[in-house]
C-alpha cells in the first residue's frame, strides 16, 4: 500500500486536533476547580512579542482545514486573530475543525495532487503545489501552533504530558 498525500496532512491533523480538543477540555476543568478564568488564558502569551494562546488555536485550525480548503481553492492566506472568540469559542472552532476534517476521503485529498496553491500575504505571493505547500507550509505551522497552545495552558499550570500532546495513536489493527 502506498502511502498518500492524505495519510501524511489529514491523518496527522486528526491525531493532533484530536489532542488538541482533549487537552483543551482537560486544561479547562483544572482552570475551574482552581479560580483560573478561562477569559485570562486566551489572552496569555508566552513571551511578549509572541501572539496570544487565541491565535495559536485559530491558526491551528487554519492550518489544517484551512489549509485543504486552500488546496481546493488555489490560494491560501494568513488567519484572522478572531479576537472575539472566548475558551469555549475556541474548543468549538477546534471541534468544527476536527469534524470538517473527518469528512474528507483519501481520495478527495489525494487528487489536489498537482494543483497550484499561491500563499499570499500583503503584496507578497508565494507559488506551491498543493502537496508542496501542505508538507512545506502548513504542516510545519500547525504542529508549532498546536505545541505552543499546549505550551501556554502547561505553563499556565495546566496538569499536561507528552501523552496529552500525541493524542490517540494509529496502531496496527
């Protein structure tokens, strides 16, 4: 069996989305049982010149359903800061990913293969293919957007692994 386009992006985007959701709702419940109002960690950053845990999440999700969805269409841009989203908010937008993402089929994703995808930012293009820029891109962004959302809420005192992190395994059936 060959390994497919598919099985590299969205089959990693489940496994980490998945993760993500978990330790998410894991983080939260430790913030209520200890006076931590969700509102402060949305806006918490790990260092000042980084964007807030609210960006990490909505670029996360971005960066994986998005990122098809910009496979699709040809053209990719950078994400809104969704500044209104508040924890719940963001635990949806996470879960909609996950769902959108749950709806794709191999096939649908592996014939992007080949399709031009332009990422524009300001007066600035950058040419790919889709796979190009789904393995050069957007992988690479999602898993340091998923890595510093979960380095925000463990340095927030949120009781998380490694564990928390990989999210449920693909073992041999």
């Amino acid at each position: 069996m060959a390994f497919s386009l598919y099985d590299a992006t969205v089959a990693n985007y489940l496994q980490v989305v998945g993760a993500v959701t978990g330790f998410m709702d894991k983080s939260l419940e430790h913030f209520k049982a200890n006076g931590v109002d969700p509102a402060e960690i949305v806006d918490t950053r790990l260092f000042p010149d980084m964007l807030p845990f609210r960006f990490q999440v909505v670029s996360l999700a971005h960066h994986s359903r998005g990122a098809i969805e910009a496979a699709r269409s040809g053209v990719f841009v950078p994400p809104s800061g969704k500044p209104d989203l508040d924890y719940a908010g963001l635990q949806a937008l996470v879960k909609d990913a996950q769902s959108e993402l749950t709806g794709l089929t191999p096939e649908s994703v592996n014939a992007l293969i080949g399709r031009d995808v332009t990422f524009k930012v300001g007066d600035r293009s950058l040419p790919f293919t889709a796979e190009g820029f789904l393995m050069s891109f957007s992988l690479p962004n999602f898993f340091f957007h998923a890595t510093t959302a979960y380095d925000i809420l463990r340095h927030k005192g949120a009781p998380l692994g490694k564990r928390d992190f990989i999210g449920r395994l693909n073992l041999k059936k």
